[in-house]
C-alpha cells in the first residue's frame, strides 16, 4: 500500500456492517452508557432552592408601591400599572403580594374617577 492511501479516510459505510471487526457478535450495552453521573457529585443543590428568591416577590412589592404612589400623583397611570404588576406577580406564585397591589391599584383608579371628581 502507498503511504497516501495509509492516511485518507475511508467513505462512511451509511448504516451497513462495518468492514472490519467480527460482524456477527452483538455489541455489549455496558460499553455503550455515560459515566458523568458516577464523575459528578451526587448532591448538588437546585439553584431555585440555593437562592430562595422569588421573581414574583419583586413584582408583588412594585405592585404596592406603584399603588401608594398612585394615590398621590398619576392615579390613572400608575394605578394600571400597579394591577398588571398584581397580576404579573400572581402569576408568578405571590398571591398575597398581587392581590393586595391589584385592590390598591383598583382602589387608587376608583379613588381618581369617581370621588376626587365629585370633591373638587
């Protein structure tokens, strides 16, 4: 054999028996698992559960202070703004914190249209 073919790779055998190798004996399935999970430690800890903070939270708490805000200037802005912050945090699990800034921001709107108008 020429050097030159020694090197060049053969064409791919596109799932027929391969040309070398016993070609009736089965292949093990021992020899065919991945061992990164004996490699890896075997405790590691989520990381929802490492941080324990809740995205929703953030939302639930922006959603009472945009209501507060709200009452005290830019009622009909920031008083819509505080019940999509509700509903954005209850939907993400803070049911307390949304529903409170949902009443507040709906508290603030009612506040804006029907009572300062009838005061002033």
């Amino acid at each position: 054999m020429d050097d030159k073919e020694k090197d060049t790779q053969g064409t791919p055998n596109h799932g027929r028996k391969p040309k070398h190798g016993p070609a009736n004996q089965k292949l093990d399935s021992k020899r065919m698992e991945e061992f990164s999970a004996e490699l890896a430690p075997s405790e590691l800890p989520d990381m929802e559960q490492e941080s324990g903070f809740n995205p929703g939270t953030l939302y639930g708490w922006g959603s009472i202070v945009l209501a507060i805000i709200s009452f005290f200037t830019w009622p009909v802005i920031l008083g819509a703004a505080s019940i999509v912050f509700g509903f954005v945090a209850r939907s993400r699990g803070t049911n307390t914190l949304g529903i409170i800034g949902i009443i507040a921001g709906i508290l603030s709107l009612l506040n804006a249209f029907f009572i300062i108008p009838f005061l002033s």
